[in-house]
C-alpha cells in the first residue's frame, strides 16, 4: 500500500514578514502564525489587512522594476 501523503507548503513572503516584523516589532513566526490562523490576538485583523497591503505594494513596485 502506497501511503505517499502530500503536504502542499505554504509560501510566505519573506520580504513582507521582514517589514511588517520591523514596523510592529512582532516575531516573524508569531505573524506567520497570525496570517495563518494559528493565533487570535486583538490585533489579528490589522496584521493580515497589513500584509496583504505590503504584498500588493511589493508586487508593484517588482513590476514597475521590470517594465524599466
């Protein structure tokens, strides 16, 4: 019997976990944890709201990079 499992991994943004660790001074895991779902502190919502707006920001500037 072929018990061969997959986990699919989970890909972070390393650059937006180093701005948002710098800019709220948390752990880098304790975010990772927190966009993940893993922790419910207060301020869970404004951690995820601001990693999805550093990724976004990121992700323009990488394409306006490119068009140069």
């Amino acid at each position: 019997m072929d018990k061969h499992t997959t986990k699919s991994k989970i890909v972070w943004n390393t650059e937006a976990i180093n701005i948002l660790h710098k800019r709220l001074s948390l752990g880098k895991d304790y975010i990772k944890k927190i966009i993940r779902g893993d922790r419910n502190p207060v301020n869970a919502d404004m951690v995820k709201k601001e990693y999805k707006l550093v990724c976004q920001n990121l992700k323009a500037i990488e394409t306006t990079i490119n068009l140069k």
